[in-house]
C-alpha cells in the first residue's frame, strides 16, 4: 500500500505504482489501520501517534535521543519500532544513516555558500575566491561520512578547508585521500575556539549513534566569531551540536546569533527529495524484504546490523543510548 500522492513530491506518480502493483490508499489513517509494517523517512508525526497498534512494525528514522515525545508514544502503542539511524554493521558503519548523510554533507557546503552572500546577510566572501583574492575558511566538525562529503565539496569548490575530528586514525585516512587545500586536526574545545574564530562557514557534523549531539561551540565561542560567517548544524536532528541550535525549516531555515547565520533545517536531504529518495531506498529496500519475508523477530536474529535498529518494542526501549539520552538509566 502506497499513499495517494505519496512520491509526488520526489518525481513518481501515483501511475507509476500502480503499474507495478502497488494499491494506493487515501490516508495515512488507513494505512496504520491495514499495515503490518509502515515505513516512513521522517519520525512518526504527532498525528499518526494515536494510530500506531501494538506489534506493528515501524521502520523509519526515528532519532529518539532527542525526542522524548515520540519515545513516549511509540511505547505507549508497543509497536515494534527499528530506526533507520541505528542499523550498525560490525565494521560501524551506518548502511542507512550513511545515504542522507552523504547528501547532507554536500547540501552543507551548497546551503552555506548560499547564505555567505550579502543578499543572504553573510559576508560577502565567495567560497573558492578567485585569483589575487584568498578564499573562504571552511571549518568542518567531525570527519565521518557528513564531514568528508562537505570536505570533498568545500575541497572542489576551492576553499581553504579543515576538518577537525578526535580519532586519529581518521584524520591519517583523511589525510591521504583529500587533496592539498584540506587540512586535518585533532580536535579539542580550544582548538574549536580558535578555528572558528576565523572560519566563514562551520559545519557541524558529529554524530554519537543513536545519542544526542555533543554540544561542541558554545555561545561564547559564536560571539567571538566573524559577523557574517555562516554555521550549518546538521546535526540537527539528534540535537544539534551547537549551544544555540534549535530546528529550522526549508522555507525559513536560519536565525542570526551573535551577527553569525545559524542553517539548522530538520531533513535537509528532502530539499532534494529526487536524490535523497534513491539513495534512502537503495540502502533500505534488502532490509524491508528481509523484515517482510521472515518476520522481525528471525530477520533480526539473522542480521545483527539490523538487530541494533530496534529502539522500542513492547513498549519497552531497547537501545541503551536512548535510555541515557533521555535520562532512563
């Protein structure tokens, strides 16, 4: 079952699902009324959560850590909830955590060069600057797969880049792959200071799975900071990794603090939802079959990746960084 009008907004018609014998129902109220499992990209919507039944399956993002609201309801239903964000394979990779963040990490770059031009209030300074003018300073908070798609585009654009993570072993890898304009360093709260002193674009991009955002720049930093720099936070989702972040939207997706743009928009793949659709169903499909054909219980048993999606069941929560996240534990 698909809901009427449900892939418009991505490029696919009602036509086209029904020509692969797909049933298009009106609502989202039948839907969790007929389904044994609903697959969202968005969290559950508040007004879906008086909809959920128990032992249905939900597999969605999901982001709980910072929303204890939806933790409640989701529990309160004792559906079966399995997060998109926290499916881990043994190699800690995040296969569908990892599509979106690789768009983010590039829209990052895309939407902040947007917002530097003074039309935009920013300060003026064109990212990859041209002969006999240097070129804007890009900091990026974190090298994990969100930084280093925002570090190739800064990189390709010609903008002076650093990316500050805290594992080593990271910065060495970054380090061999990123061409000369990308610097790479240990990152601590001094550090931080006193890169984004200079910075005209910061981009937050640090991720605990499954937890909160550590809160990584501080007002006190953001005051210091050049009027008219831009900060994109995309961490937004599990928190925000800046003091003053609070979401945003694509249709008013910043606030100024302290003369600085703060970006800090809740999905910001779906402003490219063409793309970000692709990618999110390449990842997410063998896992929906696999949870279609066996059944939660063995598809989980079978896949530890999948196996650590699961945050609420029963209505109990399963995912110990939720639990600590919401102060449970």
């Amino acid at each position: 079952m698909v809901e009427t009008d449900a892939g418009v907004g991505s490029g696919f018609s009602n036509e086209a699902y029904k020509e692969v014998g797909a049933e298009l129902v009106a609502t989202p109220k039948e839907i969790f009324k007929r389904a044994d499992m609903v697959m969202h990209v968005k969290e559950i919507q508040f007004g879906e959560y008086a909809l959920l039944r128990e032992g249905q399956i939900v597999f969605t993002y999901l982001h709980l850590a910072a929303d204890p609201e939806q933790t409640a309801a989701l529990q309160a239903s004792k559906c079966v909830a399995i997060a998109y964000e926290t499916v881990q394979t043994a190699d800690k990779r995040l296969p569908l955590l990892q599509p979106m963040s690789e768009v983010a990490g590039r829209m990052a770059i895309q939407e902040g060069a947007r917002f530097l031009e003074m039309s935009q209030g920013g300060n003026g300074v064109l990212l990859g600057g041209v002969p006999g003018v240097a070129p804007a300073k890009v900091v990026i908070l974190g090298g994990g797969v969100v930084g280093t798609n925002a570090a190739k585009i800064a990189c390709g654009m010609g903008a002076d880049v650093t990316v500050l993570d805290m594992n080593l072993d990271r910065l060495r890898y970054l380090d061999d792959i990123m061409p000369a304009n990308c610097k790479v360093i240990m990152s601590n709260p001094y550090v931080i200071q006193e890169e984004i002193k200079q910075a005209d674009l910061v981009i937050g991009a640090v991720l605990v799975a499954g937890a909160k955002a550590p809160k990584l720049v501080t007002k006190e930093m953001i005051a210091k900071m050049k009027k008219g720099a831009v900060m994109v936070d995309v961490a937004i989702d599990q928190g925000g990794c800046f003091e003053t972040s609070r979401p945003t939207t694509h249709q008013d997706p910043v606030f100024t603090i302290e003369g600085v743009i703060q970006y800090c928009v809740a999905n910001m793949p779906g402003a490219v939802a063409r793309t970000s659709t692709l990618a999110l169903t390449n990842a997410t499909l063998p896992y929906a079959l696999a949870i279609a054909d066996k059944g939660w219980k063995k598809a989980l048993e079978e896949d530890k990746a999948l196996a650590l999606g699961l945050n609420v069941v029963g209505g109990e929560i399963v995912f110990a960084p939720v639990k600590e996240a919401l102060g449970l534990v």
